[in-house]
C-alpha cells in the first residue's frame, strides 16, 4: 500500500465533485500524505487531469487544506504546479496564499463584518461557487476550461 487514498486519487485527476463528496459529505481527511508524503492538494497541484484550479480551490478554501505541508522532498504544492510548469495552477496558489494571508484591516464601525474564504459570497470559496480562475494556456476563446466559461462566475486576470 502506497498510502494513496481515494480522495488523493481524485484531486490529482480533477474530479471536483468527488473530492466535496469525500471531504465534505464523508469528512475525509484533507491532510493524509501517501507515503511520499504527498497530500490531496499536492497531488491536484501536480497534474493538469480535470480541473485542477477548481481542485485546489475547493481543498484550500473550503477544506482549509494546509498550503504550507511539504512532501518528503521538503517540496509544497506550489513547487509541485511550478516544476510541472502548471502556470495557471502556480498563480491560484500564489494569490490563495496572499490573500489567505493577508492581515485584514479593522473594520469600520459602518463596514459590514470581514469576508472569509467560507463565506458564499467570497472571490474565494472553493468549487462551483467561485474561487479564482487563471485562464488557460491554450486554445482560443476567453481562457478557462469550457465547464469554466460556461460558469462565468470565475474572477478573471
């Protein structure tokens, strides 16, 4: 057994809604690492299979997948989607972990409370509800997967 689990599985194939059924309907643990060490999240961030920004979307701001976890070679799923040359994948990481990071400032007394990457109406939340949509590197048309452009509720670059 090489700890590969099936919701591992369905992250490094694209298969978005099998990765909410496992982690949101069967709590599937969104940090179990195969014995490389390599977590749902690296795996989605390692192939270009399915939708891998919708993937990775979904295990970081829904599941709250830990974007910092490194494999057994000490490498995170940035470095994974970047040695891979997955551009678009790279870049949803890179504004996740800025904008996940980012302090938020003090709300003003008439500011509506502080959106968070749960919320339903967040740039940010994961799966078909939203999350960031980095286009595509090939073909023509708009960017973005045709399930992507069919959606429209992706934020453009």
């Amino acid at each position: 057994n090489n700890g590969f689990t099936p919701l591992a599985w369905a992250a490094r194939n694209g298969h978005t809604d099998v990765v909410h059924a496992l982690a949101g309907t069967h709590n599937a643990n969104v940090e179990a690492a195969d014995r490389g060490g390599m977590t749902p999240l690296m795996h989605a961030a390692f192939t270009m299979l399915g939708d891998s920004i919708d993937t990775v979307n979904a295990l970081v701001c829904t599941y709250n997948a830990n974007m910092e976890a490194v494999d057994s070679e000490g490498k995170t799923a940035l470095v994974h989607a970047t040695e891979q040359g997955h551009t678009d994948t790279a870049n949803a990481l890179r504004q996740l972990k800025e904008t996940l990071t980012a302090p938020s400032p003090s709300p003003s007394p008439s500011a509506p409370d502080q959106m968070t990457p749960n919320d339903p109406e967040s740039p940010f939340r994961g799966g078909r509800a939203g999350g960031f949509n980095m286009g595509s590197t090939g073909g023509g048309g708009t960017g973005g997967s045709q399930s992507e452009r069919r959606r429209g509720s992706r934020l453009r670059r």
